[in-house]
C-alpha cells in the first residue's frame, strides 16, 4: 500500500509502522480469520481495514479519536499475521502504533482509573491476589446486581475460590543426566489463579532432564502493559527480566501470551541502550511444549483408558509464534487421542485483557469457541495459556476439565490419567 507517511520524523517506530503498510496488499485473505470481522462483518473492523486507519492517522489525514473505536476493538490475536500470504507484520504495526499514540489520545477520567487499576495490578501477583481474594468471596452477592461492564466482567471470570498460594525453591534438579539449564517464567496471573500450572512445568521438565532454575527476580514479561500501550510499564517489568534470566540456556514460558510478550522485547526496546540485550534473551525463549520437542520428549505412561482431547490453539503461541504442532506431538506421543476444533484460528476472546476492556465482543467470541470445541466430543480441553484457559472455563460446559498441556502431562507422569474427570487440583 502506498502512503506519505514522515517515516523521518517518527524516528525507528515511523520505520516499523511504515514497513508494515506497505507491504499490505488489501488482497483480504485476512478478512475470514479475523474475529472482530467475523463478529461485526465491519470493514473497518478487519486488518486491512485497520491497517487503512493506522496509515490515515499517521499522514494526518484523520484525526486518532474517530479511528480508535476499530483499532480499540483489535485483538492483537495476529491470526491475520498467519493468513497472510504478503507476510505483513501486523503484529508489529498495532503494538507500535498502539505504543506510539496513547500519549495523544483523550481518555475520560473513570477509563483512565479503570484501565490504571489493572495495569498496576495484574502484572503484580502480590497486589492481584488480595482483591482477587475478596472479589471470589463478593462474588455470590455482587453478580446479580446490575454491576457496570466494567466490574461484571472481571467478577465472572474469577473462580469461586482461589486455590492456596505456591511457593518455589530456586533450584529443581533434573532427573537422570542434564539436558539443559533453563530458567522458568512464573507469570503474574496466573501465580495467583491457577499455580497448578508452574508446578506442572516443573515436573514434566525435571521427567525431562531439564534443570530449573526459579529466579527470584524476575517480573511479568510486560505484555498486558505493551499491549495496552504503557511503554513505560512494560520496559520496568522487562527489564527486571533481562537481569534475571541471564544465566541459563533458555528461557521457558507456559503461557502463549508471555512467551510472544518476551519475544516482543527487541520491539519495545527499539532504539534504546538495552536493544541488543533485549534481542539476546528474546532468542531464547521458548514454550514448554516446544522445547520439550526439540530435546527428544520423553512420553509418560499411556493414560489407563483412552482420553479424547480437543487442543486448543491460544493465538499467541499459534499465530504470534508460529507454534501448533509441538503440542500435539506431545500429546499424541502420550497417548492420547487429539481432535481438532473447527475455526482453530478464531481468538477465544481473552487477549491478554481484552475480555475485561471488550466484553460483549469477548463473551460472543468465547460462546462460539466453546461451542466448536464441545462439537468435538472431548474428555477435556487442553490449551497452553491461562488467559484461554480461564476464557473457555466461563463457557464451556461445565463436565468438561479445561487443563494446561502441562497439567495433563504431570498427571500422566504421575499415573492419574483415567478419565477426564481425573482433574488437578489448581
């Protein structure tokens, strides 16, 4: 797409945002996988759309406020990204214009609380978990009240009751002889909501002959601050990270978004002193199931009667990171029989926190994956991200156990694979 964009006066972001819309072709082979447009069947709510705002706004030929109601309602899932055929990097050109025009843009007073509140306490799992606390205990009294969007929306996705708080030693030594020396990201959320999670990858990396190394300092990777915009916030949480995790042969995620949200690093330091060092520790981060694929995974036993699972793809770890068929190898080499949802590449409406910023878009989104997901006849639902996993739980039908591929890996490890009913406490 041709434009006029000052690529010099917008300095490297000018760059990335310029690379990125000219390389779109409005061909519209992106239309169909995007879930705003499959939603609202709105031009200006599809990539190409977007991608036509983003340019418009950047000559100056349109004023931000009247394209920011379709750029709000983005995703950022990227599975334009993986339809595309004339490889433009959407990704990359949403984030920075996201980046680059929340400083110029109007937000009303309660929006800006709203949206401070959460992203001073989610990336935090010592100030998320006290309200998390006692929104699981109001929750009986406050969901049928006529509660505003705002707090309707993260009351229902909270549990009933938080599992117990988890605790880590520094070091977890492999089983058997070393294959690697890695160091594990916690997470914010998901310490706090599901920490089954991280004791899971735990084990399965020890059954792995893997060496985890629990590092103290380390922060949230920084990708709900970045996709929000917070420049700022997210280079403190990453650069706590890139102090932390220098010492080891890779770093390994369990979640989608916070591995794609690390591989982001070289894009949120761009320009900046700590560029390079950003690009060293983005190499090295790796998803669990990926990393255990490229060692050479060592399968637990068979589950004792045949387990059916739908896998679901989070998009950060499909789209943004090119990863669906590490975890299926995984899975199948344990036995496991895998069926595959119809519209895998549809988002589930999570979106790091997308479904407490959009709800209604979020809640039909998540309706609709349920739904596809529940046509496969599954004995559980496997995912690699807590955000999905917490999205799919609200609407899935509730006799069917949503776990991390961690999680049912550890229990078959530990000879727990019976049923689907044979579900982890979290």
């Amino acid at each position: 797409m041709q434009h006029r964009i000052p690529v010099e006066a917008l300095g490297k972001e000018g760059e990335v945002m310029a690379h990125a819309i000219e390389a779109c072709v409005h061909c519209g082979f992106c239309l169909p996988t995007c879930p705003t447009y499959v939603v609202l069947q709105e031009e200006m709510d599809s990539p190409r759309g977007r991608i036509f705002l983003m340019k418009e706004v950047l000559e100056g030929n349109l004023p931000l406020e009247e394209a920011l109601p379709y750029l709000d309602r983005c995703l950022a899932c990227q599975a334009c990204v993986t339809a595309c055929p004339s490889g433009v990097p959407y990704g990359e050109l949403i984030a920075t214009f996201r980046l680059h025009t929340e400083g110029k843009r109007h937000r009303y007073p309660l929006e800006r609380v709203y949206r401070l509140g959460l992203l001073r306490t989610l990336p935090h799992p010592e100030r998320f978990r006290p309200l998390a606390e006692l929104g699981s205990r109001l929750k009986p009294l406050l969901q049928p009240l006529p509660l505003p969007k705002a707090l309707k929306a993260p009351l229902a996705l909270l549990p009933d009751r938080l599992p117990e708080r988890a605790s880590h030693q520094e070091v977890y030594p492999a089983k058997g002889p070393r294959r690697a020396r890695v160091g594990i990201l916690l997470g914010c959320a998901q310490q706090v909501l599901r920490p089954s999670i991280n004791r899971a990858t735990l084990r399965v990396l020890q059954e792995n002959g893997v060496e985890v190394v629990v590092a103290k300092e380390q922060a949230c990777c920084g990708a709900l601050n970045l996709h929000a915009g917070d420049k700022e916030g997210a280079r403190a949480l990453a650069r706590k990270n890139l102090k932390a995790f220098q010492d080891v042969d890779y770093v390994v995620s369990n979640a989608a978004g916070c591995g794609s949200g690390m591989k982001e690093y070289p894009l949120l330091f761009l320009g900046e002193p700590e560029e390079e060092e950003a690009r060293a520790l983005a190499a090295k981060v790796k998803d669990l199931t990926v990393l255990l694929d490229e060692l050479g995974f060592t399968p637990p036993p068979p589950p004792r009667t045949p387990l059916r699972v739908a896998y679901h793809d989070a998009c950060h770890l499909a789209h943004a990171q090119g990863v669906r068929e590490a975890p299926r190898r995984l899975l199948r080499a344990a036995g496991l029989e895998v069926v595959e949802p119809k519209e895998w590449e549809l988002c589930c409406g999570s979106a790091g926190t997308y479904n407490l910023f959009q709800p209604e878009i979020a809640k039909a989104l998540g309706r609709r994956k349920a739904e596809n997901l529940m046509a496969t006849q599954p004995d559980l639902v496997v995912t690699g991200n807590i955000g999905c996993l917490t999205q799919i739980q609200a609407y899935l039908d509730r006799g069917i156990p949503v776990l991390h591929t961690a999680e049912l890996l550890e229990m078959l490890y530990a000879g727990q694979g019976g049923s689907g009913g044979d579900t982890p406490p979290p």
